[in-house]
C-alpha cells in the first residue's frame, strides 16, 4: 500500500519534471531586465566605434553580457556606479567624457583591455583587467555591448550619488 503511493508519488514527480522540461524552455529565456528596462527583444543597433558605425547585438548576445557584467563587474559597479570612485561612473555622459571616450564597444574593449584612471594618464589601479586568455573577442564585445545598451537605456544607470 505505502510503496504504491510512494511509486505514484514518484511517476508524479518524474511526469511534472518531464513536461517542465518540454514547455519551459521558451519562458526560461526571458530575461525581464533585458527585454524590460533595455527593452531588447528584436537585435538592436550599437555604436561600434567613434566613426559613427554600429553593429546589430541580439538578445542572446546581451544576456551573456548582463551574465559576465554581474560576475566580474558588478561587486565595483552594481547598476553601473562605480563604488571605489563614485564620480567615473558607466553613465553614457561619463563615458563620453573620459580621455579617450569610452563609450562605443571597440573602445569599451581597448579600456577593458588595458584599464586607464579617467584622464588616461596612468593605469587604473581598481579596475580589472581584462585579457584575451580570460575573456575571448566575443565575450568582451557581448559584455561591452551589454554595458552601452543599459547606459542608453535603463533607468538609474550609472548614478553618482552614492
Ligand atoms: C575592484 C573594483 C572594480 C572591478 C571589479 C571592476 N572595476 Fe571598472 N572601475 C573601477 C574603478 C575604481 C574605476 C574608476 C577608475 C579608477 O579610479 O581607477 C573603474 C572604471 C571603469 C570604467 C571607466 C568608466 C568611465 O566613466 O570612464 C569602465 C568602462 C569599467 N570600469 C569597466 C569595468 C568592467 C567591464 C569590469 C568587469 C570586467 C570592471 N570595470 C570591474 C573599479 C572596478
């Protein structure tokens, strides 16, 4: 009698499991901040370089960059503040302003790379670098892209008042 119930209990369990598997998928994907507040459902163009180029980043590429933005990233710059240095922030306006610019994905990744202090006069000594045996080409364009899309568009980005 009680192993009866255990054996339903368990094809219940199994069966529920199965059938998570096969339906969820399609929901599982959905990551609500970047379809939300970035609003990216449809590939979205991003600056690439200062020549005014730009290059279509999907959906999938932005969630891997929010992925490797809140494991390498976030611990200094949860929300795209920079909490060891509040003033140089990830805002697209601090940025712009940096020397040189930072805010197109090719110099994104050139800082990432090798970072500076704001006015590129000396190495940044907080900052992580970044290289090319840890995070290939892809990865750092995917995390560069994610960075630029969420200055332009999420809310509260990159504050200065901490
Ligand atoms: C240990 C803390 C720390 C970590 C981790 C960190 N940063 Fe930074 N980051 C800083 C600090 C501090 C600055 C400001 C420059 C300075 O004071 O050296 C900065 C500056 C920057 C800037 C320039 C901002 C501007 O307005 O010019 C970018 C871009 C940046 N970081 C990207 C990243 C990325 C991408 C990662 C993850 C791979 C990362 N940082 C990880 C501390 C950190």
């Amino acid at each position: 009698m009680l192993v009866q119930a255990f054996r339903s209990i368990l094809i219940f369990c199994v069966a529920s499991i199965m059938w998570g598997a096969v339906s969820f998928p399609a929901y599982a994907r959905v990551d609500p901040y970047i379809r939300q507040y970035l609003q990216v459902s449809e590939p979205v163009p991003i600056a690439i370089n200062d020549r005014g180029e730009t290059r279509l980043f999907s959906y999938d590429n932005l969630v891997e960059g929010k992925k490797l933005f809140e494991l390498h990233c976030a611990s200094c710059h949860v929300g795209g503040a920079t909490l060891p240095n509040p003033p140089v922030s990830l805002s697209l306006e601090a940025l712009k302003q940096a020397t040189p610019p930072r805010d197109t994905v090719e110099q994104l990744i050139a800082f990432m790379r090798h970072p500076m202090s704001y006015d590129g006069s000396e190495d940044s000594l907080l900052c992580r670098e970044v290289p090319e045996s840890w995070l290939a080409q892809s990865e750092v364009e995917n995390l560069a892209g994610f960075i630029l899309r969420a200055a332009e568009k999420a809310k509260g980005w990159g504050s200065t008042k901490l």
